[in-house]
C-alpha cells in the first residue's frame, strides 16, 4: 500500500476530513489531496508530523509494516 492510500485509510478511520488534517497539522488542505491522490509526497518532516497525529510509526506510514 503506498502513503496516500495510508493516510486516507487513517483518516477515515479517525472519521476526520482532509480539511480538519490539515488544520490539525499545518499544511494545506490541497497538499493533502495531492498526497492521497499519489500527485506528490510527504517530506520528511511532514511524515513525522503525520506519524505523531495518528499514533503510527514512520515506518507504519511509508508501507514497512503491518501496525
């Protein structure tokens, strides 16, 4: 599975909107979209940031583990 399609799946799992993610942690609402859509990808520092809001692990994120 690729970051993206995580990162939707958690979402979704948390019931929250790429927009409420978005305010949650700083970015834009559109970077989001471009990430869930495979347009673009996390840097670093944004996969760190994602990994705190949802409880994961960076490796979690980037498909290297199970959870």
């Amino acid at each position: 599975m690729n970051i993206g399609k995580i990162i939707e799946t958690l979402r979704s799992e948390k019931n929250i909107s790429q927009k409420k993610l978005a305010e949650q942690i700083g970015i834009k609402q559109s970077t989001i979209s471009k990430w869930e859509r495979k347009n673009a990808v996390p840097n670093a520092d944004n996969i760190v940031m994602l990994a705190k809001y949802f409880n994961v692990t960076a490796d979690y994120l980037l498909g290297l583990e199970k959870d």
